[in-house]
C-alpha cells in the first residue's frame, strides 16, 4: 500500500500566507496609527489650548438697519483681540459683518454689540474670536 499526500497543489489555490509580509503591514499600520493619533492630538492641543480668546452668542434683537447682539466672552486675564459677527437675510445673504475688539484685565465679558445691516437681517452668527 502507498500512502497518498495530502498537501495541496500550490498553483491552484495560491500561495500560503507570508507571515513576514503580514508583520511588515502590521507594523506599518502600527506607525502610520501612532502618527495620525499624536496629529489628531496636535491639533486638538493648539485649537483648544492655545485659544485665548472666545465667546458664545447669548441672543441678538432684530431692527431695521441693525442687529444687537449678546456676547459673552471668554478670554485670558493679558489677552486682548476681536470676534467677528455676520447677519444674514433670510434669503442667505450676507447683509452685515463687523469685528469687535475686547482687551483689559477681565476674564469674561458680558456686552451687547450693535452689528450696522444694510438691509433687514434675520440672524446673528458668531464667525469667530482672534487673540492679538
């Protein structure tokens, strides 16, 4: 009696698995994984730690050729700057925008701002705050 072999023949199902290559891709992954994480963590340090200054929209009253605006604002005892306001007509289009400076020693401003339109404007957006 022969004993028959039971591996399979290599051209018609493939080549096994090479474990190096897989090492080399798990280690790859492992790196460009550890870059993306400390990039991620970058930029989450220097928008969120390195922001000296914001602010928040409380409310806004509507007028005719103007919007008043409640901000309150958030900022570092030295820190001086500006946060920029839009108003939008109800069709979407831009009918004013204005920066507004805040400095001094205060760490949270409480104000009302008047933004000029030049037609009627239905919204008040915050675009932004800027540190000096």
């Amino acid at each position: 009696m022969s004993t028959s072999t039971t591996r399979l023949p290599e051209s018609r199902y493939g080549r096994s698995s090479d474990e190096r290559a897989d090492r080399t891709l798990k280690i790859v992954g492992g790196v460009l994984g550890a870059l993306l994480v400390v990039l991620i963590g970058y930029f989450g340090y220097h928008y969120v730690g390195q922001n000296k200054i914001s602010a928040e929209v409380i409310g806004f009253e509507l007028a005719e050729d103007s919007v008043q605006v409640h901000l309150e604002v958030r900022k570092d005892a030295d820190a001086a700057g500006y946060c920029t306001l839009r108003s939008q007509a109800e069709d979407g289009g831009e009918v004013g925008r204005a920066d507004f400076r805040f400095d001094g020693d205060d760490t949270r401003i409480d104000k009302v701002v008047t933004l000029r339109t030049k037609a009627p404007g239905t919204t008040a957006e915050l675009l932004g705050c800027h540190a000096d």
